[in-house]
C-alpha cells in the first residue's frame, strides 16, 4: 500500500470493522493489511480523520463531527472569508469583536495541521507546518465554516 488516500480508506474500514482499543492493535492491523506506517504517522491520520475512542474503543465522527466540530457550528455566521497567505498562514476575517472566539474554537478542536492561532479584533492568523497542512488546514476551515475561501 503505497498511498496516503489507500492508509486513510484502510484506516476507516479497520475502525468500522474491528473493536480496536488501543493504537498498537490498530498499527499491527495497518500492517498486517500492507500498510506501511509508524506510530507518528497513525497519530496524525487518527486526528484528520476525527477518529476517536469512546466505551473504550476506537469509533468513526458521525456525520455531524465530520462537518462541524461542537463549539464551530455557531460561528459559522461570523466568519466572513479567509484567505492563504504565503506557505504557511493563513488569514481569516470575521465579524468586528468574533476573532478571539474563532480562535478559542479552533484552538479547542486540536485540528493537528493548525499549529498556532493568533486573533485579533476581526482577525484570526493561522499558521501551518508547510503546505501540506496548509491545504489540510484549508480545507477543515471550509468544513467548518462554509466555503469562504477568497484566494
């Protein structure tokens, strides 16, 4: 299994299947499967794809998760756009008085790709590893907040 696309599938349908309760027993299926990934590597695919234990096993984001994480969904309204800005930032605007908010909520969800966000009055920066997680980051905004992106 060579792909990042083939891992994430490969990752989902062992969740879905398989009563998982720790990262070693999901590595050792990965593997068996012919996935080759280290523990780093499923930490960071766990995170992007929301998955998450709960009674004790490892589960799949319902739909909802998936769109919205909770304390994003009531500020979908006051975002108006953001933008990216070189290859590791970027610039969202908001409402006059939301940027600390967004940011709060943004830095709750723990999405691995934003690694610092900075606020302001109506504006929130976010910044990126490279341009990898820059396109991650990007496209969680739009999940989050609607299709706002002004290139």
């Amino acid at each position: 299994m060579e792909s990042r696309e083939e891992r994430l599938a490969l990752t989902r349908r062992l969740v879905r299947q398989q009563a998982l309760r720790t990262q070693g027993e999901l590595l050792r299926s990965l593997r068996a499967a012919g996935a080759k990934v280290d523990q780093s590597t499923l930490s960071r695919d766990l995170a992007e794809l929301g998955i998450r234990k709960a009674a004790g096993r490892y589960v799949l984001p319902t739909a909802a998760e998936r769109l919205t994480p909770p304390g994003l969904a009531d500020l979908a309204g006051v975002v108006k756009r953001f933008t990216t800005c070189g290859a590791h930032l970027l610039a969202m605007s908001t409402v006059t008085g939301q940027a600390q908010a967004v940011a709060v909520a943004i830095d709750a969800v723990a999405e691995p790709s934003i690694v610092a966000t900075l606020a302001g009055d109506d504006t929130v920066f976010l910044a990126t590893k490279n341009r990898r997680t820059q396109a991650i980051a990007l496209r969680r905004l739009k999940q989050w907040f609607g299709d706002k992106h002004d290139p």
